[in-house]
C-alpha cells in the first residue's frame, strides 16, 4: 500500500486513502477482467447509448487502483469530487452496503 499521488502536495497526500494498483494484486486482477468483459463495460455502455466513445468496442481500462479508507484513522480520509482525465470513471464498491454510514 502506498499513499503516493503523483499530483498532490504531502498536506493533501496525508487526507487521501491508501492505495495499491490492482495489476499487483493477482486474484483481484483476474476478477476484475473478468467482470469488465461480462458486467462492467457492458453497463458503461448501456448507460450511455448515444455516446461514439461509450460503444462497448470503444472502451478499455486505463488504470485501475484500490483505495483503502481506514475508519480509525487520525485525520478523516476522503477522495473529494474531481475530474479526472478519462472519459469515464467507473467506482466499484469492495465492502459490505452495511458498512456505509
């Protein structure tokens, strides 16, 4: 796990999750190819259907990370509303419904 975000200060470096990509993580990595192909391109695409650049054909994964929030942690945690250079960004929650307040 790592906390280094290429484009935000130390201050701001220490308010945001951990992080590792999921390409160094085996299992997930197999998971998640699978899924893109069978669920979640598919729904990108159906949710957009007017869009050239959101036809299923038309896209790929760029990068994919997980982020770990820790819930006792010193300072609160967050990833706040941004924009990011993609087309679209797609968050797949890994924990339990139950555990958001």
């Amino acid at each position: 796990w790592t906390k280094m975000y290429p484009h935000a200060s130390p201050a701001r470096q220490a308010l945001l999750p951990d992080r590792v990509p999921v390409e160094s993580l085996p299992r997930t990595f197999k998971w998640l190819s699978r899924a893109l192909g069978r669920k979640i391109l598919p729904a990108l695409a159906s949710a957009f259907p007017l869009s050239v650049a959101a036809r299923l054909q038309n896209l790929r994964l760029y990068q994919a990370t997980v982020l770990r929030y820790r819930p006792n942690a010193s300072a609160p945690v967050s990833t706040d509303v941004h924009q990011d250079f993609s087309f679209l960004t797609c968050t797949v929650p890994l924990s339990n419904p139950d555990e958001y307040e």
